[in-house]
C-alpha cells in the first residue's frame, strides 16, 4: 500500500477564549499536564484527553526547548514536514498526521527491501518481514486527526513504541544486510540518541514540546537509512546471466537494467548505434565489446560508430602483448592478460575520451560516459576459461560500474546476423556456465 495523500492546509480558527483555568504563563509543557478536572473537556473522553484540536491556545514553549534549531527549523521524509514546535506554535492537526503518514511510507519501504531479499536470502527476507509486522501493528493504531478532535497520551506513545521497533529493525539491517555499513552505523547512532531523550506518557504526565521534536528528528533520518539497505539488499541478490541469439538485440535489450554487463562483437550489425549512445549516457551499463579479428578483416563496427570509434571500420594495429597499464584493471587482473589470437583497434581511431587499458597506442580501450562506459576485451581471450572470464567480469564491475558484481549479464553469442556461429560461441557458452556454477549465479538461457 502506498501513502501519498497530502493533508489540506489546516484552518484553525478561535471559536472561543482560553478556558480561564489554564495559566498560558506556563507554558505549553505545563498545559498537557493538566487532568480533565482542570480543563472543561467532555468527561466522556476520559482523563487521557489532552488538548483539543484547533488548540486555540498558543503553545507557550519552555524558550530553551529546541533553542539550537531555527524558528523555521523542520523535519522532513518522504515529502512530509513534519514542523519543530517553539514558542507561540499553535497544534495543527499535521502535527499528529504528517508522522502518521511518515510511519505508513516507511513500511512500504521496509517491504521493498524484504521483497529484494527473497531473492537473496529467504531466511533474512521472513525475519525482516516479522519485523515489518510487529511494526505495523503499532503504526495500524495510529489516527489520523482533524480539527475538534482530541490529542490523547496515547497518540504520542504510540510514536515512540513505533520508534523503538524502527531503531531495532534498523540495528539488524545494518548488521545482517549491510555488514555495519559506517553510514548507516552514524545515522543509526543518531537515531538511537533521540529515542534515549522520549519516553512513553500517561495522562498528568507532562509531553514537552522537545519529546515530539526528537520523534520528528529520528524520523527525517529513516528515508536515507532505508536508502542505504536497499542497494544492500540488491548487492546481495546474484546475477543472472541471460544468453541471446545472434544479433537478437530486440530482445536483449527488454533485459537490460542498471548494473549490467553487455558482451558482444565489436560487429554486432543490430544493435543501433543509437541505443548504445542513449544506454551510456542514461543508464549505468557497461558494453564489453569483444574484440576479434573485425579489425583484421577491416569489418564494420556500425553499433560503436561515432559513440566509440571515429571510422565506421577501425582498422586493426596488430596483436597486444596482454600488458595491462591501467592501474585498475591491474589490481583484478594482475600485470597481463591472455591475448591469443585477437586484435586490437589503435587508440587514434577511438573517439576523445577514450583511454587503452592495456598496450600503448595499440591496445584494448574503454571510455566511461554519463552515467556507463564502453570496454573492449579480447574475444579469445576472455573465454580461455572460466577463472579469466570471471576476472573480467569482476574487473569491469569493480573500475567501471563501481561495484563488486554485475546485478546482470547479457550475453550475446552471435556477432553478425548473416554470417554463421564462429569458433567462439559454444566454449564462451561453457564458460558461463560453469561460472554460473561455480559463484552460485542464475544462467538463463533465451535462445
């Protein structure tokens, strides 16, 4: 379910004096603790009622609460504010409402990150998910409030019972989905603060002004927290490599996603240019493009043209030697790789930007864009076994998407669409695999 309602401007008018027995010279922390004896309130409502909404009486704040925030300070998540209370402040119906609905947005949040972790770890996903529900069964008891209706003990109870459940859901999520992620930690540590400064009420109890503003403050950090778990969550769930035919990019291409891997040949002839110059700019991808003997035989490169290559038909400049120069690459790969038989494309005919990660001038590049990058390997050598074509996943994932794995694959095992299945495609098949086997990764094979 999902909260997105926005509460109307509230509209509080003064329908009558201040009931002679409340001194407002004490201020709005004296005011809730009166008892009913002391207000006229219906005796019906029992001695939990408060105040009543509109308060026509001004909170008279104690003048150090909150003394370190600005007048206009506020807490605010998920688009809610929710208002610092101060002296002269008068209770608004969006006091109690706007946490409420703060308190409803989180455990749809909390439910996404379950739903992530089924995919990674259905032991963890069943305990978050007991989590979520013994929160929610707090939060369910929560109202909503309008104008003329009473503020109860209870309603501020119940957001620090609610407080107390986040912060121990949040303590377990930075210990077993982010493996105590140093932010996380921090803000976590902030929350924890607040929640030492509330305690639960009871009717004669005072409620000071600086008890709800320590609630709104541990809330306003629950959106960047649930932020944080969810790409730990995501971090945890194991790719799945997808095989595609040929030149079969009109399929592919409803596969791709941010944080995945592109293989193909650098003369792949359906895959517009276009699309790849729209991928890279827009989204966090990284097309690896084999290299192999296309340059030898000055063939058409017309997915990389002018988004990578400046020609149409990069002529080849030779072997490389395998010597990786980037210092990146060099940490996952070492100081060379298995060239074999491929080809490289001099760096002249690469467009600016672009940088060789191996060799000199003659060697395999990579350019980073927008938001992905483009990577050549060598074709051969990247499928010399399971053990390298991991390497290089892991590299390119590390030096050019960021992190530590790919979310996805697609892998494309054809090269051009009118010429038949090279030497290549059945052992890079074999390889994925056994890689998949290997790292506990899916392999879902469209072809």
């Amino acid at each position: 379910m999902s909260f997105t309602s926005v509460l109307p401007t509230p509209q509080v008018v003064l329908k009558s004096k201040p009931p002679p027995p409340i001194d407002i010279a004490k201020g709005f922390d004296e005011l809730v603790s009166l008892t009913v004896s002391a207000m006229p309130v219906d005796s019906s409502k029992g001695e939990d009622a408060l105040v009543q909404l509109p308060a026509a009486l001004p909170l008279q704040l104690d003048s150090a609460v909150a003394s370190d925030l600005p007048a206009s300070a506020g807490a605010s998540a998920y688009g809610y504010i929710m208002r610092v209370v101060r002296r002269g402040d008068i209770i608004l119906p969006e006091d109690q409402n706007n946490p409420v609905y703060v308190w409803r947005v989180k455990l749809d949040a909390l439910a996404k990150i379950e739903s992530k972790l089924r995919d990674a770890d259905p032991e963890k996903a069943d305990t978050l998910a007991a989590y979520i529900s013994e929160l929610k069964a707090i939060v369910d008891r929560m109202p909503l409030v309008k104008e003329g209706d009473w503020v109860y003990a209870e309603h501020f109870n119940l957001h620090v019972r609610s407080l107390r459940k986040l912060v121990e859901i949040e303590e377990w999520m930075t210990t077993e989905i982010a493996s105590g992620d140093p932010e996380m930690v921090q803000l976590l540590d902030t929350m924890k603060s607040f929640l030492q400064q509330v305690g639960e009420r009871k009717s004669g109890d005072v409620v000071a002004s600086a008890d709800w503003n320590a609630v709104k403050q541990a809330l306003s950090l629950a959106p960047r927290l649930n932020e944080l778990a969810e790409a730990h969550a995501e971090e945890l769930i194991p790719p799945t490599v997808y095989l595609f035919n040929g030149g079969d990019w009109s399929t592919a291409k409803n596969y791709v996603t941010d944080g995945a891997l592109i293989f193909c040949m650098e003369t792949i002839d359906t895959l517009p240019s276009s699309d790849v110059e729209a991928l890279v700019k827009e989204r966090q991808v990284v097309f690896v493009v084999m290299v192999d003997t296309g340059p030898f035989y000055s063939l058409p490169a017309p997915a990389f043209y002018p988004v990578f290559y400046r020609v149409l038909r990069p002529p080849y400049c030779g072997f490389d030697i395998g010597n990786v120069t980037d210092s990146c690459f060099r940490l996952f790969l070492g100081s060379s790789v298995p060239a074999l038989i491929d080809y490289c494309v001099s760096l002249s005919y690469k467009v600016s930007g672009a940088r060789n990660w191996t060799g000199d001038s003659c060697g395999w590049g990579y350019k980073k864009y927008e938001k992905g990058a483009i990577v050549e390997v060598p074709c051969d050598g990247i499928w010399k076994s399971a053990d390298w074509l991991g390497k290089y996943v892991d590299a390119i994932s590390n030096c050019l998407l960021g992190q530590s794995k790919p979310r996805r694959i697609l892998y494309l095992s054809g090269y051009i669409s009118d010429v038949p299945d090279w030497h290549e495609c059945h052992p890079m098949d074999a390889c994925w695999s056994a890689l998949c086997a290997v790292r506990g990764w899916k392999l879902v094979d469209l072809r």
